[in-house]
C-alpha cells in the first residue's frame, strides 16, 4: 500500500511543478525588460545546480535581449530575457523537485 501512495504523491508533485513552471512562463514574458534582467540576476544569484549548458544558453538570451534592448527593440528584448528567466525557472523547479525526493 505504502509505495503506491508514494507514486501518488510523486504525481501530485510533478503536476504542482508543472504548474509552477506554466505560470512562470506566462508572468516572465509581460514585465519590461529592466525588471526582467533584475530577475534573472537574482535567480542567478540563487544557490541551486545549472548545467553549463543551460547557463550558456542562459547568457546567450541574455546577451541578445541586452543588446536588443540597446537598438530600442523592447519586445524582443523581452522575449528573449523571457527564455533566460524560463530556463533558470525549470533549473530551480528541478532542484526543488529533487530535494523532496
């Protein structure tokens, strides 16, 4: 009995860190872009494992909305500080994931 509440909790959790990531994507893309970069400073200031590969992509979108944002692009500065800000989401989210294993 006991390890099937397990997997029932194991779901239960995966849907609540489904769900935190959905509205993470969807709040990450409306603010304008300075607060935007503040964001992804503070989440990058956070203590939990990034892949070297995420954090290429990480300041690669971040790069790119920067300079973005040099040109007067804000939209697109936006969009992509927005995929930075999503992939350190899905690395905390993962992290936390793993810790309540």
């Amino acid at each position: 009995m006991y390890p099937r509440r397990k997997e029932e909790m194991k779901k239960l959790l995966y849907l609540f860190i489904a769900g935190i990531f959905i509205i993470s994507v969807s709040c990450s893309g409306g603010s304008d872009p300075q607060s935007q970069l503040n964001k992804i400073d503070k989440l990058k200031g956070k203590d939990f494992p990034i892949t070297a590969e995420q954090m290429q992509s990480i300041d690669n979108f971040t790069a790119e909305g920067k300079g973005l944002l040099e040109q007067g692009k804000e939209k697109e500065a936006s969009e992509a500080l927005a995929k930075a800000i999503d992939i350190l989401n899905l690395a905390l989210d993962a992290d936390i994931f793993n810790k309540a294993d």
